[in-house]
C-alpha cells in the first residue's frame, strides 16, 4: 500500500469511517496529521522487570497474564474499586482501579498485559506490594509484533474507543509504507544553524526510538528528534503572533478623545473608590493606546481582588462617552451575569445602558438585545461565545474586553474583534503568568500589571478540615456572625443528580440551604444564589447580603468573580477536592476585602488523589496567585491549564510551555526576525507559500500570511 502525507486516515487498514469520524475529533484527517499525533511517554519493554522484585516506592513496567479481577461496590453505591491480580513466573501482583467499574467486563483469566505504575505498600494487608490505579496495555493473545515488546514503546493518548496499541500500529504502517517524506516546513538554513534533524528523521525517531536512546532522554523530551518537533510547534504558532503583531500596527484605528474634562469627569463619576497607583498607571498606559489611531492590543494582568474590572470598565466609560460601543466576553454565563450586574450597578451613576447576550436568554429577549446591539441602544454588551454569532452586529464597536483570556482562543478573539471597524482590544486575565508563558498565550499583546492590591486587603488564612469537623466550622461562622461578620458556604452543584452514584454523593447547594436554614442556623439569615436563577433573582440575593440583611450566602461557584462584600470574612467549600486551583483561589478571593483577618476553610477527606491533596496543601501554603498558576500549571500542565484541551487555541501537541522555556524564547526570537527583517521577506513568503494544510490549519497562518 502506498501512502502519501495527503491520504485520509479512513482509507488506512483497520480505519474505515466510522473510526476516522473519531480520529477527526483531534483534527486527524490525514496521515501527515498522524505522524503528528506524537507519543507522551515511553516504555521499556526489553527489560521487564519481574514481580518477586517489585519494592514500595519504585515506578515498574513488568509484563504478565490476567489471573483474575473483580469488582467491588461501595455500600450505598457509592463508586467501586476494580481489583486486579497479574501474575509472571516470578509471582503475583495485586493492582487497584479506583473508580474502575468501567473496567468490570475488561479483563479475562490469561490474557497478556503490560502494567506501568508505582508500586505501593498495603497497610491493611500486611504492607502487601500492589500497585494503585496503574497504566496498563492488553497484548492479545495473538503472535505480538515488533511494534508492541522487544523495543522502546511508544505510548499514545487514547482517542476514544481508539486504543494507544492501534494507534501505535497505524502509525508504524504508515511510515513503512510512505512513497515519499513528508515535505519539512521549516528553513533548510534554520535547520543547519540548530543542528536540528530533518522533519521524516525527527518522527521516525520520536515513534519508534533506537534501543539505545536512554528512556529518561525520551520521557523528558530532550532528544534532538524531540527538540526538533517542539521548536516547530512553538516557531509558527510564534510566527502567526509576529504577523498579527505587524498587521495590527499597520491597520487604522479609532483615536479616541480621552483628556477632555467631561470625559474625565464621566470616568471619575464611576469610581466607586479611590483607585491605587497601580490602577492608576494601568489606566494611563490604556489611555494613552486608546488615543492612538491604531488599534489597541493589550492584556491586564492581576491577582484575584487587585481591581481589574473597574480599571476596564473606566476605559470604557472614555469609549462609551466618544459615542462608541464596548463590548465584554467572557467564557461562562455565570460570569458574564456577574460582570453584567457588576457594570449596571458602576454604571449608573452615568446611565449607560448596558446589555447581556447570552444563549440562556428566551429567543424573544435574544432577538430584541441583539436589535439594541445592532442599533447602537446598547453601549455596554457583556456576553459569552453568543456574541461570537453571526446574527449579533453592531453600530458602532470601539472597545472589545476579554475576560480570563486563556479560556478562549486567539481566533475567537479574532473574531469578536472582527464585529467592528478595528476596535481596540483589552484583555483581562485573573491568572498570573510568568513572563515566558505570557509570550506564548499573548505574545501579540502589550501588557499592563497591576502588581497592587487596594488597601486594606489582608491575606485570608487557609485550613484544610475533614467533613467531620463540619460542627466546628458551623460554631466558628456563628462566632464570626455574632461580631457583625458575614460567610459564604459554596457547594459544587446545584442539586443532587441522578446519575453517576459519585456525583450523587456531592452534597447540593439547594438541598445544604435548606437543611442549613432549618438545622443548623434556624436564627441566622441565610440567601441562596445559584446559576440557574433569574438575572434579577441572582441580583436581589447579592443585594441583600451586600446590605447585611443575610448573613450566610449559599452558592455555587457563581460567585468566584464580580463579587465585592468587604463585610465577608469566611468563605467555607465543601467537597473542595472537586474544585481546581484557580478556582478555588477566585472563590477564596471574595473574602478578605475589608480591613478585618479572614479564613478560609476547605472541607476535604484526609484520604484524596495525589493531585487534590496537592491543589489543597497549595492552598493552605500560599496565597501569591503567581505562586499558584505555578502549580495549577505543573498539576495539569499547558493544554489543561490554557484550556487549549477545549479550545484549540495554542495547537501544541508536544510542545510544553513549562518545560521548554528555552526553546519557546528560541523559536520567538526566530519567528519575529523571519517577521520584523526586511531581508528574511523572500524566505518568509516562500515558507508561507509552500506551508502544509495542516499548519495553516493550525494558526491560520493563510489569513495573516
């Protein structure tokens, strides 16, 4: 069979449609797309190691035969455990799956397997060796091939139904049946000057390494075949920032008048506080873009609480008052609301009518807020990924925000941005990010830090409590309430679901507030918010507890942004192991706005996952957002923490912006004098002209090329 980079997959052995419709789910539509599908570890599987010798604390990859599994259901069916005995010549191995009821028809008696995982010691039995939730591969109980024992593996992501040993063998035939080499898409020049091998070297060696390539080399990703791979990913997605970058500075924009007193006076006129230095310069680093007759490009960069928003609703206040729209976007409805009932409450003193857009609406009220938009009615819109539709247009968009940039892709930013003539473009994020990885998510943007918090501000101190101690934390809240001090109680969902026993067991935000009002508080004044209310039911419960007439909010996360009761001293989370890093520090940030000490109390088992126990010790040591964008960022590493998973938005398979600073600063450095040197033009536009689909794809380097 002879096979190009261009044949779909659907026409590889073994595909068909039905799987090449799943490979399309991660933007695998041809084998050079499948060569690009690159492994995320490897396995030594010429030397296994033998059962007898397994000891607690190592990490083994041994290969054995199924001797018998079962499965265990907690009482109440509260989840299960998978437990699983392989054995070799040497021995038995006892294995757990946590959650492994999707595992109860997997294995049968004999079947050959390869485990990979750390071994641990049982304590209820005896200190017993066992390995906990391990990774493992079915061999077959067919003759094994070259690809699968007797060689350094490579190991892939599953996708779907579509097993890392399929994967592994439609990559193998490709390559052995290519009637030509995958064409290389970077200069031959570039290549030289790096030393870096050629594109057909790169991944034969990265699928199937030499034997004698050390295994530590391989899983860190530093052989030059690796090198080679992540400065590709990291030079075009630079490059398409590099032409954007040029392009923006070469497109007209809007000057706006922005040190007439009126308008002055109209952004004084909102502020509900006196703003810190640091808010201060931000604004006149923004000012001044908006005065330009470019476009702005620029991202506000603070910590939870340092006052981002107001700092961006003053810029559009000078926007709004030159007689031009803004709109905010931002990623979830929930927080759309809250900027929505944030920028109508800040807003009135100057009356600006502000608009919320967004897929929840009735198709009615839609209909009749996009006339509003269209019309120039509307100044101020705040919306999700609604306003990215083609139905909404507007009169006159000046001003676009982004709120928590990460979770969207440049191209949707792009898109918004293409609702106006040019307008500018502020975005925000809550996320601090160091200074190298800032360059990869918005190396096309200036940046502006507001590196201050507003006085007053205490850090809150952080316990982590086990669920039994819950009637402590409820004699502490009524200590707290007593002294005139208010407490939010959040919970992870809204009512108790009827479908997985796990999720039936998460305590509910409706169900814990009525049990709260009537058993544990019966003298306290308690409001529940959640996000399936009303805009004007979730307003009326924030005014309440703004006022002080309820001293307990019970919530879901709906509050973690836009929400401001420096009265608030407590804010307690149960199941807090459900909950991710950032969220958790946006959620601990509605607390300690006033002068008065705050805490935070996370309800969490003692027993948790690595990762949770790690997110929640994380919790308690620190409350630097930086510090924490750290972790949030080793615990779940680049694609989950940029939400790229979701969205697209980087296109980095095996680049790693954490691990590979280096080559992310080397590619930058390269991509932008491809961009910025008159000279480089001719090998500029003939990289770009002979660029593969697939990378145009990727960044749409075609559109800015």
């Amino acid at each position: 069979m002879s096979l190009t980079p261009a044949t779909e997959v659907k026409y590889l052995k073994g595909v068909g449609p039905q799987r090449a419709s799943v490979f399309t789910t991660r933007g695998i539509e041809t084998v050079g797309d499948l060569l690009n599908y690159l492994p995320f570890r490897y396995e030594d599987r010429i030397h296994f190691s033998k059962i007898a010798e397994i000891v607690p604390g190592g990490i083994y990859t041994i290969q054995g035969t199924v001797a018998e599994g079962g499965l265990a259901r907690f009482h109440g069916g509260r989840g299960a455990i998978y437990h699983l005995l392989v054995q070799d010549a040497s021995g038995i191995l006892a294995c757990k799956f946590f959650h492994g009821a999707y595992l109860e028809r997997r294995f049968r008696a004999g079947q050959r397997i390869v485990l990979h995982g750390k071994a641990e010691g049982d304590p209820r039995r005896g200190m017993r060796t066992e390995m906990i939730n391990p990774q493992f591969e079915l061999l077959g109980a067919e003759e094994v091939d070259s690809t699968e024992v007797g060689r350094i593996v490579p190991i892939y992501e599953a996708i779907g139904a579509v097993s890392s040993r399929m994967i592994r063998r439609l990559i193998h035939t490709s390559l052995e049946n290519l009637s030509s080499p995958p064409l290389d898409p970077l200069p031959a020049e570039l290549l030289a000057r790096h030393g870096f091998p050629s594109r057909r070297d790169a991944l034969r060696f990265v699928h199937f390494p030499p034997s004698d390539v050390p295994l530590e080399t391989l899983n860190e990703f530093r052989s030059p075949a690796h090198r080679r791979l992540i400065f590709q990913e990291f030079f075009f997605y630079e490059l398409s920032l590099a032409l954007r970058r040029q392009q923006a500075g070469l497109r007209p924009g809007i000057a706006f008048r922005v040190r007439d007193p009126q308008i002055r006076e109209a952004v004084k006129r909102i502020l509900p506080f006196k703003p810190t230095a640091a808010q201060k310069r931000v604004l006149a680093e923004i000012a001044a873009d908006l005065e330009r007759p470019v476009p702005m490009h620029r991202l506000l960069e603070g910590d939870v609480g340092s006052g981002k928003t107001i700092v961006a609703l003053e810029a559009a206040a000078i926007v709004i008052e030159n007689g031009w729209q803004v709109a905010l976007m931002a990623p979830t409805e929930i927080l759309a609301v809250q900027h929505f009932l944030s920028a109508r409450r800040i807003f009135a003193p100057a009356a600006y009518a502000v608009e919320l857009l967004i897929s929840g609406l009735k198709p009615a009220e839609k209909r009749a807020a996009a006339e509003r938009v269209r019309t120039g009615a509307a100044q101020f819109v705040v919306g999700t990924h609604a306003l990215l539709e083609d139905p909404i247009a507007f009169a006159r968009l000046g001003l676009v925000i982004v709120d928590e940039q990460h979770r969207f892709g440049v191209l949707q930013r792009k898109r918004l941005i293409e609702k106006g003539a040019m307008p500018d473009v502020l975005v925000m994020t809550a996320t601090p990010i160091p200074r190298t990885l800032s360059l990869t998510l918005y190396g096309d943007l200036d940046i502006s830090v507001i590196d201050q918090m507003p006085p007053g501000r205490r850090p809150s101190e952080t316990r982590w409590s086990a669920p039994e101690n819950l009637p402590g934390v409820w004699n502490f809240i009524r200590r707290e309430v007593s002294s005139g001090r208010q407490a939010y109680v959040v919970y992870p969902v809204i009512e108790q679901s009827k479908s997985a026993a796990a999720e039936r067991s998460l305590k509910a935000a409706i169900v814990e507030y009525e049990r709260l009002q009537k058993t544990v508080f019966p003298k306290l004044r308690l409001g529940l918010l959640h996000g399936r209310m009303r805009s004007d039911e979730k307003e009326a419960v924030m005014d309440r507890f703004r006022r002080g007439e309820a001293n307990i909010l019970v919530s879901t996360t709906v509050i973690e942004v836009g929400v401001d009761v420096p009265n608030a001293t407590v804010m307690v989370i149960e199941h807090a192991e459900r909950f991710g890093l950032a969220q958790l520090h946006q959620l601990r940030g509605r607390i300690g706005r006033g002068g008065e000490k705050s805490t935070c109390l996370l309800i969490a088992p003692k027993m948790v996952s690595e990762e949770a126990r790690q997110r929640l010790e994380t919790m308690v040591a620190t409350n630097d957002g930086f510090a924490i964008a750290e972790a949030d960022l080793r615990l779940r590493g680049p694609g989950e923490f940029f939400g790229t998973r979701q969205h697209g938005a980087l296109g980095l398979h095996v680049a790693n912006p954490l691990r590979d600073r280096e080559l992310l600063e080397l590619a930058r450095r390269e991509a932008f004098v491809l961009v910025e040197n008159p000279e480089a033009e001719a090998v500029r536009r003939h990289l770009l002209g002979n660029l593969e689909p697939q990378w145009q794809r990727r960044y749409q380097l075609a559109s800015v090329g």
